[in-house]
C-alpha cells in the first residue's frame, strides 16, 4: 500500500490541477487506484471545468473529493500545511493492492424508510456487508440526509469505521462534490474500502470535562429535566440546579469560559464505570429554562444516560488531541504502520482557534509519523464515538489508513 499526498496553492485551476498532479504521480511511482480531490472554495466557479482537467490526467482512476473552507496536504518539501481563506487544490493518490475501491453516489431523497430492513442500505451503497468495508463519506449540508445516512450505514454495516466532513463552499456557487470526474451539487458522495485494508478514526472534540457525570432522570426529546450525581446520594435535582452548583467550584478562568464554550458531553459506553476524556460525545447547549431548571441540547436525551459537562478553547483542544494521538500510538505498538490519513476539521478550528497555523495537521503528524496527510475544513464532522457514528462541530476527525 502506498500513499501520496500534495497540495498545490497556484492561483490558476489549470496550474494547480498540472502541478499537484505531476507531483503526485512522479511520488507514487506506481498505478493509482484511488484519488481524493480537495480543492478551496476560491475555485467554485470553476468546478465544472476541474473534472475534464482530472479525467484527462486520472482516466483510469476512481476518484471522490469536494470542496471546502479550507485545504490541507503536504507541500512539495514534505511539510504540512492548512490553507486557509486562499485558494489551493489537494491531491492523493493511493496505490491500493488487494483492496476493493468502490465509489458510489446518493442522494438524500432517495434514502431508504428508517423502519426497512439492513439489506436496502447495502443496496443503495451497492457493497455487500459480508465484505467488511470501511468509508471515506463527503456530503452536502443541505440535501444529504446526513444523520439518516449514518444511522442507516451504522445499521447495515455495524463496526464499520465511517469518517469525512461536509463540503463548503462559496455563497453563489455553493459547494460541489465529486464522483468519477462527476460533479453533483447534492446528497453524499464517498468509497467503501475492503479486502487488505484498515481504517481507524481519532475523533478530537476538542473539550474536557469538569465536575462530575450525572445520571439523566428525566428527559423529553433534547431537554434534560432532571439528573442525579453518580456515586452519590442520589439526590434528584434539576439540570441548571447541577449547573450552579458546578458553576461555583470552577476557577476564575473556567468561570469566565463557561460563559460562552460550554457543552454537555453524552456518554457513549453505558456500561464503563470510570468515564474519561474521549467518552462522550459533544453536543451543544441550546438553552436554559429557568421556571423548572431543563437545559435543552443538540441531541436527544433519555433516562439512563450519563452526561458531563464540559468545557472547550485553544488549550483544550490541544490537549485533547495529543491524548488521542498518544493513546492510538501506545495501542497500536506492534501494529502495521500507517500508510496514509484524512483529515477532516472544523472550520471553527485552525488558525482562528489556535492563534496559529497548521496546528492540528503538525500535531498529528508529530505525533503519530511523517505519513501522507490531505483533508479539508468542513461545515460538519463525520466520525465515531463509542460504536455509532456521528456528525460534529468543533472537531477534527482523523481517518488513518494501514494494511491489516
């Protein structure tokens, strides 16, 4: 397995297309059986004309890609770079022996009933289940279905590790997806990879928690109305109740924080005692009600559920993915190295976060090896915590590709 990843950031579609091409290629020295195409929205006007371009460089090779905020991959000196707000094109090639590459296009009108049986999903992605595929997912933010999507691919092919983003692009032209030299201006377009290959995901969101977890007692739809505090009395108390307790344990700084980045944090595992970063997903606080102290959120909430909450800025966010990384690293010892990665961050991350450039794509390839990186700044985040698969903000998703 081999991969190959360049980034070019001429000015012109023409000169961009013919350099990260020419790099690409003479890097690979050997057949390509898949390319990923990320290209900024600088060049939305010009997409029609970028698939003839790549169809007449590429014409025997499966390709996907999209537009984004944002473009990442490695210039021609091997160095890492995230290029924002400027126009620049991704490529990657990947010489694939022994994997199946099959790309495939849907549209979100066209999705099965939520209640059908597995085997209409694997029908409209066009791979049988028993093949064991992993995916590589970029949609539209406005008519995929993205949430039904991953719910029914999570049905069809449980365990299956699914990663990507949604694309982003420009206010006239909007965003534009790709497939086999195709542009499509709706629904998700992706590849399912089987045989000889392994994706594995780090999903950084970016927070830590503080206090300590609940126990939801009470909940409608996406409001909390009451928890109790594990291990404790098991004394009921409603959610803004919890809130100002934890609020007054909090340092000045934390205080100050929770002013505008707090987040509740869902446990995934429901049967793992010691909760840790990486547990729970993140889902936003809609609002309070003060009349029975519910706090609304970005998900739905049932009895049972574990929550904490949690807290995110620049140094959480570095914090937290250097635990990911390490903890991948330290689980992987003896493990195939890696060949290539994706990633996927939000455009609420990078140098408006950190206060610096390249700062999640440098991070990771300190820490896990020098290995081709290419990817994109997205509207959403797709990736897993715990066995399902979910959409993020605020997140970086990484998709690290080995052979078995």
């Amino acid at each position: 397995m081999q991969w190959v990843s360049v980034l070019s950031t001429r000015p012109s579609l023409e000169g961009a297309v013919d350099e990260a091409v020419a790099q690409a290629q003479a890097a690979l020295q050997d057949s390509a059986d898949l390319a990923l195409v990320f290209i900024s929205s600088a060049f939305a006007s010009e997409l029609p004309r970028l698939m003839p371009l790549l169809k007449e460089r590429l014409p025997q090779t499966v390709m996907v890609g999209c537009t984004g905020g944002g473009i990442v991959g490695l210039l021609d000196d091997g160095t890492v770079r995230e290029v924002e707000d400027a126009p620049a094109l991704g490529l990657t090639l990947a010489h694939l022996p022994g994997v199946n590459v099959q790309p495939f296009h849907v549209i979100g009108d066209e999705l099965p009933d939520m209640d059908g049986p597995p085997q209409q999903w694997a029908e409209v992605i066009g791979v049988d289940p028993a093949s064991e595929p992993c995916f590589i997912l970029l949609s539209d933010a406005m008519s995929s279905r993205i949430n039904d999507l991953l719910q029914g691919l999570d049905y069809a092919y449980p365990g299956a590790v699914k990663v990507g983003g949604l694309a982003t692009g420009s206010s006239m032209f909007g965003s534009g997806l790709f497939c086999n030299f195709e542009l499509h201006r709706e629904g998700t377009v992706g590849i399912a990879l089987s045989g000889r290959v392994v994706l594995e995901a780090i999903v950084a969101q970016g927070c830590r928690p503080i206090g300590k977890p609940y126990r939801v007692v009470e909940g409608e739809r996406n409001v909390m109305l009451k928890l109790e505090e594990q291990d404790a009395d098991l004394t009921m108390r409603s959610p803004l109740e919890a809130l100002q307790e934890l609020y007054q344990d909090l340092n000045d700084m934390d205080q100050e924080l929770a002013q505008n980045s707090l987040f509740v944090g869902i446990a995934q595992n429901e049967f793992k005692q010691d909760l840790e970063q990486g547990d729970f997903l993140i889902r936003n606080m809609l609002g309070v009600d003060p009349r029975v102290g519910a706090i609304a959120i970005g998900d739905r909430v049932r009895p049972g559920q574990r929550i904490q909450f949690h807290l995110r800025d620049a140094s959480a966010s570095e914090d937290d993915l250097k635990m990911l990384l390490q903890r991948y690293c330290s689980q992987h010892v003896g493990h195939s190295s890696p060949a290539g990665a994706l990633m996927f961050a939000c455009l609420g991350r990078g140098e408006g976060l950190y206060g610096l450039p390249n700062f999640d794509s440098t991070l990771f390839r300190e820490q896990i090896a020098q290995i081709p990186l290419s990817g994109f700044f997205c509207g959403g985040e797709i990736g897993p915590v715990g066995n399902a698969t979910f959409l993020h903000g605020y997140t970086s998703v990484f998709g690290i590709c080995r052979e078995p």
